[in-house]
C-alpha cells in the first residue's frame, strides 16, 4: 500500500495498546487470523461490522453470507468505508482490503461472490467488532 495519511492516525505504540496481539498482527502487519477462528464468522443477527481500530462502520450484516473459506465473508461494504490495493505477498497478487479511515488491513477481495455484485470480501474477524441492531 502507498504511504497515505488517514484521518484517523496513531503512533505504533498506541496501536499496540489499543490492540490486542492477534489484532496487531492481523490489521498493522497484514496478517491474517486462522480460518475458523473468530466468534464473527458465525454471527447472523441484523446489525453493523465497524473497524476494530476506530469504529467506523464497515459492513451491514445483511451482506454478509457463508462463503465455506472459514472467515466472514460480505457482499459489498458500506459506502466509502473501505479502500483497496494491489497485494503482491506470497507470490500471488491480491486486492487488500482496509479501512479508509484507519487504514488498517482488514482482508482481501476476489471477485468469486454471489450476485448482485459478485464480489466476496474475505475479513479477517479480529479486525471487527459487531454492534446488533
């Protein structure tokens, strides 16, 4: 990813305060959680998907679907809430997925989702809190 500014900036000392180790890894050194792992990929109440770095609201659980690739998986996200880049790791060439007001890695896109849009957003569910509603 191209260095950016985002509006919502911190230190990488208070992003290990506020994050636990497992979120560290996954959203400030682009890790990614084991498959399965995370209370949210069975979570099918209504509500919101937020950033787990600062909050803003990602994903409405009405896109989201069981995708079988053992992480929660969406249809699309809400408005201006995420951006991409070109993920050139592991010798495969991706699209990551992170939030546009944090900039932390959330996961990747592949376009192997169900209509309308096609599109599976794969997110790794220790960058994400839930909020029913």
């Amino acid at each position: 990813m191209e260095t950016k500014t985002f509006p919502v900036t911190r230190t990488d000392e208070e992003w290990r305060r506020l994050l636990t180790p497992e979120q560290y890894a996954v959203m400030r050194r682009h890790g990614t959680e084991a498959p399965g792992s995370c209370a949210l990929l069975h979570e099918k109440r209504p509500g919101a998907f937020a950033c787990a770095g600062c909050g803003q609201r990602l994903f409405v659980g009405k896109t989201k679907f069981e995708s079988g690739t053992g992480w929660p998986s969406f249809g699309e996200p809400e408005a201006g809430a995420v951006e991409t880049s070109t993920d050139r790791s592991y010798g495969m060439v991706r699209t990551e997925v992170h939030c546009s007001r944090c900039g932390s890695h959330l996961g990747h896109v592949f376009p192997d989702g169900p209509p309308p849009t096609g599109l599976r957003y794969c997110i790794n569910g220790v960058a994400l809190t839930f909020e029913p509603g």
